[in-house]
C-alpha cells in the first residue's frame, strides 16, 4: 500500500454554504458532511471565483480565475487539454487520476463520447466517467455515451426520466410537452438508485472497492445535484415538510442597482407566492441525498482500509439564492450565491473552524502542498495555500478574496464586501459584521466613499495581476 496521502475532492452543484448541520442550519440534515467537519476543518467564508458552473469547474482545474482562463460564463470558452491542470499535477507525481460524475469544463465534445474520452486522457485522467449535468442530461434524443443514460436505457426508465426533466425545464426546447408551472418542484419520478447523484455515488464506490492501492490516487467526484431541477428521490423527496421550511429573506431590491431588480424580476414573475416551500423541501432533500453517498463512500474508503490515508475535500462550485433577495439560482454576488461550503479533512489533523476568507482557488496549491508536490507543477496558480491553517499552525491571511462573474466583479476584505458592474448605476458595499443579510447598501454614503475607492483600486491590480495565462505543456521552455 502507499504511503503517499490519497486526495479524493468530493463537488457537489449548486450548494451554499449554509445549508448544512455543521453550518448551523436548523432545517437540514448533513450527518456525513457533520463528521468531516468534526474530523477536519470548515472554512466558514469560502467563495467560489464566479457563481456559475463552467467556469466555477474551469477555475478549479486550472487554479486560475475566470478572466485569465477565457472562461467566464456557461457555453463560453474552450479548456484546452494541455493547459496546465491539476490533473496533469497528479499524474505526473505517480498518482492514479479519476474524473467522475458532472463534466462541464467545455472541451468539443459530448461527455462520453471518443474525443471526450481522449480529451480527459491529455488532461491527465487515467480513470473517467463523464456524464450531463442534470440541466442537460433530457436533451440528447440518443444515450449513446453517457453511462448514466445507456443505465436509465437499460432499466426501462429512460422515457420517464425525459419527460419528467423536460416538463420540469425545458419546455421551451420541446413544444410538444405541457411545461410544469413557474417554481414547480417535487420528488424524482425515479428511485433513490436511479437517480444520477445515486449512480454517481455507486460508480465512486465502485471505483474504491477495485482500486489497486500500490500508489496513490486523485479523484475529483461530481454530483449534479442540488442544482435545479428540484427532484429529490424516494425518502429524501419526502423528508422535508414544505409547511415547515424557514421563510426566504424578504429584500425589496430598494438599494440594489436596476440590473439585479431585473434578474430578480426575471425569476419572480409568474412565481406562485408558495413556491419557495416545495423548492427548499426539495432542495434540502437533494443535499441530504449527497450526504447520504458521501456516507457510503466513507463506508467504501473503510472497507480497503484507506480511510487514515485519504485527504478528502468537500465543496460546491457555487451557492443558490433560493429565494433571498426574491431570487433564485445564482449569476449574482449575494453571500448564498458567491459563498460555498468547504470541509477539507486531513487524517488527524481535526476540529477546527476557520472564520478568516478563503477562496476555492486556495485549493489547488493546498491539495499539491499536501501531496507533497512542487507548486511548479501548475506553474500559475491565483490561490494561496492553506496548509498550515489544516495543521494548526496558523490562521489563513487575512487577504482580499476575489470573485467574477462576467463584468461583474466582487472583493471580499475583512468585514467588507463591495461589488460593481460597469452596468450598475450604483455599486454595493456592504458590511458583512453589522449587516450580514446585505440589505444596507453603504455605497452612496460620503462617508464610505473612501472605501469605494480603494475597492476599485484593488480590483484594478487584481486584475492587472491575474491576467496571465500560462504557456500549454510541452511548450514552454523550448527554443
């Protein structure tokens, strides 16, 4: 067996920060999340570095923000194989790669299919099962590739699921199906192991148990969920009373610019006043569904004895708003869209929270220092590394933490969060400490005008900084 730590990196889409036990959620149940953060430690304030899911995935493979990767919204961009990865990091040092689950990092071709297949090989994974987010997952007509769907094929369900998802979100691709009603959400027409986070799960496990373990392994695990549609499976569909879930954050958008009155607007209108119960109840279920995978994958990794020696990393490529400030999904700079969860367990390293700001960024340089591997390997990384912070040694700088999401820019400082948008009549600023809902827009106040600008100094030399993009392998250093 390796004496080398594994690094399993558990994502799940769509998760905020503060939905789960460990957060202090008074609804939702996260037993297996709750054990890691006991056994390891949870950074309260992560962010990811753009709030939506391609380019969110691009970042964390490439440890580099959305305006350096070319990257900065869904369907944008193209990550070349031989841009330095993470991936490539791993292999290189003699560690087994494996990609599971959700893809979304745009690279030419359908997930599954053979140039995806030698794709995935030039970015450095030995092991791979590339499947459609669930967003995407109804569209193709034929499961000629995914695994998850030749499975649904294989069972009978198939047609089911297709036409559950297509009534569910995209009515407006498919005229032939009667839409669902705006905010319609209930459980998943499919079994808790039919369901993509289910096979997902199972497949990890699977991997586990066949593992050959005389070196270590990377394995990046990608969950579809809780992202929308809001389908939880069997009991978990079940498992929240909709009477009972806690009301959204009411906001009349007074202080906020005309552009986030209009996102707002783009998802409230047409929204039955009840919605939000069924869709948190589902939504909960959903996260309590993946908790319940990473239990069996805790299970799995106790089996083979790997348990002691595995570095395991849960987190989300960004949050969802699920109602507060009268929005949904993300696109937006609010806490429940910007900020993640992050629960990184280092075998006997355990029981710390961390309250200083951290980035998702941080993680490549982390999970390479913990490995043991030189930070060269990815020769341009915009994170920091909180190794010692994991050890106990020290707490993380307190540093501005950097989020995008297309021109919209965002700074986190301290108790400070200031956001602008070359759209925005009026930018946001908002102390976190006193004002932790972000209904008390500071930016007009002369007496915070000083702040404003140096915001906008500091995002001018981040973006200065972090604008460079590294040579493809192979490349660099010949003449």
């Amino acid at each position: 067996m390796s004496c080398r730590r594994n690094i399993l990196f558990l994502l799940s889409d769509q998760h905020r920060a503060d939905a789960m036990g460990c957060a202090g959620h008074p609804v939702v149940k996260t037993p297996h999340l709750d054990r890691l953060a006991a056994e390891g430690t949870r950074f309260e304030n992560c962010y990811c570095a753009t709030p939506v899911c391609q380019p969110s995935r691009v970042s964390l493979a490439t440890g580099r923000f959305p305006h350096s990767t070319g990257t900065s919204t869904n369907g944008e961009g193209y990550l070349h194989p031989d841009t330095p990865m993470i991936s490539h990091a791993f292999h290189d040092a003699g560690y087994r790669t494996a990609l599971l689950g959700k893809l979304h990092l745009r690279h030419g071709a359908l997930a599954g299919d053979p140039a995806c297949a030698d794709w995935l090989r030039r970015a450095g994974y030995d092991d791979f099962m590339p499947i459609h987010g669930k967003a995407f997952s109804c569209i193709y007509d034929e499961p000629e590739f995914d695994d998850y769907l030749k499975y649904l094929k294989t069972t009978g369900k198939l047609k089911a699921f297709r036409q559950d998802y297509r009534q569910r979100s995209f009515g407006w691709k498919f005229p032939e199906v009667r839409p669902r009603p705006k905010g319609y959400a209930a459980p998943s027409v499919l079994s808790p192991e039919e369901h993509q986070d289910g096979f997902i799960t199972r497949r990890t496990c699977e991997w586990i148990e066949r593992l050959d373990d005389s070196r270590p392994f990377f394995c990046w695990v990608n969950w579809g969920g809780p992202h929308d549609p809001w389908d939880a499976p069997g009991e978990f569909g079940t498992m929240y009373d909709p009477a009972d879930m806690p009301a959204p954050l009411d906001d009349d958008l007074s202080g906020a610019p005309e552009k986030l009155r209009k996102h707002s607007a783009k998802y409230m209108t047409g929204m039955p006043p009840e919605a939000w119960r069924a869709v948190k109840s589902q939504y909960f279920g959903s996260i309590s569904f993946i908790d319940n995978g990473i239990g069996k994958i805790l299970a799995a990794l106790e089996r083979r004895r790997m348990l002691n020696n595995t570095v395991i990393v849960y987190a989300s490529d960004h949050g969802e708003m699920l109602f507060d400030h009268r929005m949904l999904t993300k696109w937006v700079m609010y806490e429940a869209s910007a900020q993640v969860p992050l629960i990184v367990r280092v075998p006997r390293e355990s029981g710390r929270c961390v309250n200083t700001p951290v980035s998702l960024l941080d993680l490549a340089p982390t999970l390479l220092d913990l490995a043991g591997i030189d930070l060269s390997a990815m020769p341009v990384l915009h994170g920091k590394s909180v190794l010692q912070t994991l050890q106990g040694r020290r707490q993380p700088n307190n540093r501005p933490i950097f989020c995008e999401m297309d021109h919209t820019k965002m700074v986190r400082h301290g108790t400070w969060k200031y956001s602008t948008d070359p759209d925005f009549e009026v930018d946001q600023l908002f102390n976190l400490e006193t004002d932790p809902r972000e209904l008390d827009n500071l930016a007009r106040r002369r007496d915070h005008m000083h702040l404003v600008d140096d915001f906008r100094h500091q995002l001018l030399n981040w973006m200065i900084k972090t604008q460079n993009v590294p040579m493809p392998r192979g490349i660099a250093g010949e003449g």
